[in-house]
C-alpha cells in the first residue's frame, strides 16, 4: 500500500490515506510529538507556510497538494 508523506512542525509522518481529515493528522503529529497537547482535547489549525491556505478538524487535506503544515493550537500562542 501506497504511504503519503507529510511534515509537520519539520517532523515527517506518513498517512495511508491520500486524503485525510485534519484531525487525523493532527492525532498522528501528537502520537510522534510534534505537537505538545492532544489535538483531540486542545483545538489545532494546521497552516500551509507562506500561504494563507489553514485546515481544521473535519476538513479534508488532500496529501498529493498540501504536504508541509506548521500546527499551533487554534487561538494562536501567547506573545512573550
């Protein structure tokens, strides 16, 4: 079976699926720590970099166009 590669926060991952939600790739990014707070307790937006493109949980990401997220919880991190 085909494996679809993407990154996020620079950590590589690999979904069997070509288009997934972003709840499930947001899940896998915290099984491998890319991301310090389970996505399913903490709201996540995962960003496209240099675009304005941003995925939530119940959109589906098509792997073979986006591939590289940076993820952050959805109310943006503090400023120190």
């Amino acid at each position: 079976m085909k494996k679809y590669e993407f990154k996020v926060n620079g950590e590589t991952f690999f979904s069997e699926e070509q288009a997934a939600d972003a709840a499930v790739l947001l899940r896998i990014a915290f099984a491998g720590a890319a991301i310090g707070e389970d996505p399913d307790k903490t709201g996540y937006v995962l960003r496209v970099p240099d675009s304005n493109v941003t995925f939530v949980s119940g959109q589906l990401v098509e792997l073979d166009k986006y591939n590289v997220f940076r993820a952050a919880p959805e109310k943006g991190a503090p400023f120190a």
